[in-house]
C-alpha cells in the first residue's frame, strides 16, 4: 500500500482522513477512547507537514448520534482543531473547509447521517471527495464495510494508507506465519462468522481454545445441556470439529440463576441456568497454556462482558501481560477490559478492529486495504 509518508509535499494539501471514532458511549460521556488515540500519530504527522486535515468518521448506527462528544475528547490531543456541527454536505460545511489554514485540523459531522455512506452511493463519494485533495484511510477498524468514505471515495481521490492502519497490517500479518507453539483463543459471539476462522487455525495452531458465547455451541454439539445461554442455530457445523485434538474448552463455567451464580461443570448446566463466563480451573488451564507458547493470537471475551461478566476476560490479560510470551489481542470488548486495567503498554499488540481484525486474520485481506494497493 502507499503510505502517507509517501506524499512527497503535504504543505496547504487538504487531506481526507478516514478515521474511526466510533467509540463506545454512554449518556453523551465516552467509555474508552483508545481508538482516538490510535489515530493520533497520523493526524500530527500531517499537520507538521502543513496539511489542511478533514476527519471523517461515522458514530453509531442510525447515524443520529452527533460527533460533538468526539470533538471534545480530540481537543485534548490535538491543536488548532475544530469541529463543523452543520450536516457533512452542506454549504456551511463547505464554507468552513475553504477557510481552512496550514495545520488545521476539522471533524466533521456523522457520516452516517447521510444513507449514502453505508449504501455506498457514487454520488455521496464524489460529493465528500470535493473537500479535499488527498485520501487516508486510517480506519483499520471498518475496513472490511464496503461504504463511500472506505472504498467508494478512491475512485476519486489518490488513496493512501494511515500510520496506523499499516501498523494494523504489519502486526496482524505475524499471525500468518507465527512462531510456535501458537496458541490461538476465540471468544465472543456470532458463531458462523468465526467458523472459517476457526478452521483455518485449527490448522496452524498447536491449541486453540474457544470461550465466550461461541463455545456454547461445543457443548450443544456434545450433548450436554446449555439451558437458557446464548446459541447459534447451527450446531451441525461444530460437530466434525469437536473431533481435533488441538480444541480446547471451558473445563468449568460460570453460570446464573434466579439473581445468583455460582461455578459448575460444562456438563453439569441445568436447564434453567444461563453460561456466562468461564471458571477458574479454566483459567489455570489457559495459563500453563500461555507459559509453553512463544505466540498468542486472541480476539472476543470469554464471557459476557457487556452483562459484567469480564472477570475471566480479566484474569487472563493480567496472565499475558505478566508473560514474556508474544501477543496480539483484538475485539471490541476484550480492548475496553485492556483499556479499563491500563495493561496496553505491558502487552504485544492490541487491534482496534473487531469484525475486521477476524476478517483480516481469515482472509488476509479487506475492501478498504484492496482498494489502496
């Protein structure tokens, strides 16, 4: 890919920056900035080079969230920034990029407040690629959506990559090739979306171990009763799996009922209880499991985290990060439990993707990378 560092004179160039700020909120207030952050070094580097910065990003769903929250959290990292609170395509919007000086730096208002950015209308490309006259894409994070401001605007604009999504590329692509033995944990949910990955690192990996919502379905396929958990419909695609040697699962889960938890065995779930995270002799497992690998890939909490139930998740990144062991962690939820212990600095890597981290790590590619070589 074409780095931005390739640009060989940045000065009075307004630069589109596709950055992801997409991050998680509750009431108005930001849980976890650490995709902020991320973005970053890319921002500075092109204002020292006196570029005109555009940011673009999309918060939410709907698109009815407005970015205003994000900009103040941004003025804490960056000078001369500003934010554009009038619709992305408006006169007042197009009013205040002309003004933009050397080094400036602006956000602009939800991208998904236009139904253009996710259908990836050609028009809406064109319409946002008028204010600038370079594209970066720093957004590793959604990369692997097909919408206007990753692949639609390349048509034309000249494209490059951000600092960090070539770091995201470069540490991921260890995975491809890891030292051994290589220990591989999947969490989370969305079964059939992690199947190819899963068979893939089957294959590659001398353990990978399955937690979260996902090893539900192992255990639905064993015949042992999973009563009122989370499962997928299709049980049939887990079977032929359960017969490599190299799967591991929970030895001990944690489970709820009527207000009250407590530990019990896989096979020991009643029909009125709900899984919800894995048990400590899990843990010990997954330890000496840590101490004999050279490399770790892992990606989903192995509980429910968004219902509290992170305490496993917890224990076992303090493990890794104690360890010498080298890492690479992603997904959304298992990044907030790194953020919330302050651990980043002690592990490897930490990708700021989910969806795309696993579409990464099972295809090797994404539409918002293919666009750019």
């Amino acid at each position: 890919m074409k780095s931005i560092k390739d640009i060989k004179n940045l000065s009075g160039k307004k630069v589109i920056v596709r950055v992801d700020f997409n991050v998680p909120m509750n009431n108005g207030k930001i849980l976890d900035d650490f995709r902020i952050e991320k973005a970053i070094p890319t921002i500075s580097f092109l204002q020292k080079k006196g570029a005109k910065v555009v940011l673009i990003s999309h918060l939410g769903k709907d698109g009815k969230e407005s970015l205003l929250p994000i900009a103040d959290k941004v003025k804490k990292y960056i000078k001369n920034f500003s934010f554009v609170s009038s619709p992305i395509l408006s006169e007042e919007t197009e009013r205040r990029l002309n003004l933009l000086k050397k080094g400036e730096v602006v956000l602009l208002e939800n991208l998904r407040s236009e139904q253009g950015e996710e259908k990836n209308s050609p028009s809406f490309a064109r319409s946002i690629s008028r204010y600038g006259d370079i594209y970066v894409n720093d957004a590793f994070s959604v990369s692997h959506r097909e919408h206007a401001s990753i692949v639609g605007i390349i048509k034309y604009l000249p494209g490059y990559a951000g600092l960090q999504l070539l770091e995201e590329v470069k540490m991921l692509s260890v995975a491809f090739n890891p030292k051994h033995p290589f220990l591989f944990i999947l969490g989370g949910v969305k079964f059939e979306t992690k199947i190819p990955l899963i068979k893939k690192y089957l294959k590659k990996a001398e353990n990978i171990f399955i937690g979260g919502a996902i090893a539900n379905d192992f255990f639905k396929a064993k015949g042992f009763e999973v009563g009122t958990s989370v499962v997928s419909e299709n049980v049939l695609q887990v079977k032929p799996l359960l017969r490599q040697k190299n799967l591991i699962l929970p030895t001990d889960v944690l489970v709820t009922k009527d207000n009250k938890k407590y530990f019990v065995k896989p096979d020991e779930v009643k029909i009125d209880e709900k899984i919800v995270d894995c048990g400590p002799e899990t843990i010990r497992v997954l330890e000496n499991l840590v101490k004999k690998s050279k490399f770790i890939l892992w990606n989903g909490p192995l509980g429910k985290y968004e219902g509290g139930f992170g305490g496993a998740t917890e224990d076992l990144i303090k493990i890794i990060a104690k360890s010498k062991t080298e890492n690479i962690l992603g997904g959304g939820d298992t990044v907030a439990i790194i953020s919330k212990l302050k651990l980043e600095k002690k592990l490897g890597f930490v990708s700021t993707g989910g969806g795309a981290t696993l579409d990464f790590l099972g295809k090797g590619m994404l539409p918002g990378i293919r666009v750019l070589k």
